[in-house]
C-alpha cells in the first residue's frame, strides 16, 4: 500500500499506524456485535438461562470494546440497556 497521497514520511507512518489500528478497533467491534446478536437469539429461542448467560457475555465484550475506546461509554450503556430491558420481558412473559 505504497500510493501513499501523503508526501511527508510521518503522514505515510501515521497512514500505516491508522490501518493497523482500524483493524484492531474492527476485531472488537465485530466482536461485539456478534455476542449481541447471539444474546437476542438467545432470548428469542426461550431459554432463559442461556439468554442470562449470553446477556452477561454480549455485556462483557460491549465493556471491553468500550473500556479500549473502540465504541463510546454511554453507546456501550445504551445497548446494555436495550439487551437487559428484552430480557426483563421475555421473563416477564413466561
């Protein structure tokens, strides 16, 4: 990845140290997203123990991905939020 438009050699440094940490921030937030997803289908399949074990997973790696400053705190709050308040309904509806 050579064709650089930066001209100066610490624009073309800054360049590469971008990419590696746009990688890095991604494995993180996919991460996330994927528990999140596993935890709603979790609690769409009934199970509440699986749904409380993949709540408190999906809750884990959105704190990790908010404690590296790969998402925001209060955008990290906000989905444990929504994910705790589907859970709290689902076992209300048993």
């Amino acid at each position: 990845m050579e064709d650089f438009l930066a001209n100066t050699r610490s624009a073309k440094k800054r360049i590469r140290q971008n990419e590696k940490q746009r990688a890095h921030n991604k494995m993180y937030r996919t991460r996330a997203r994927s528990q999140v997803k596993q935890a709603r289908s979790a609690i769409e399949a009934g199970d509440p123990a699986a749904a409380k074990e993949a709540v408190l997973a999906a809750i884990s790696e959105l704190d990790k991905a908010a404690a590296r400053g790969v998402i925001h705190s209060n955008n990290a709050s906000r989905r444990k939020s929504r994910l705790m308040k589907l859970l709290q309904r689902s076992r209300s509806a048993e």
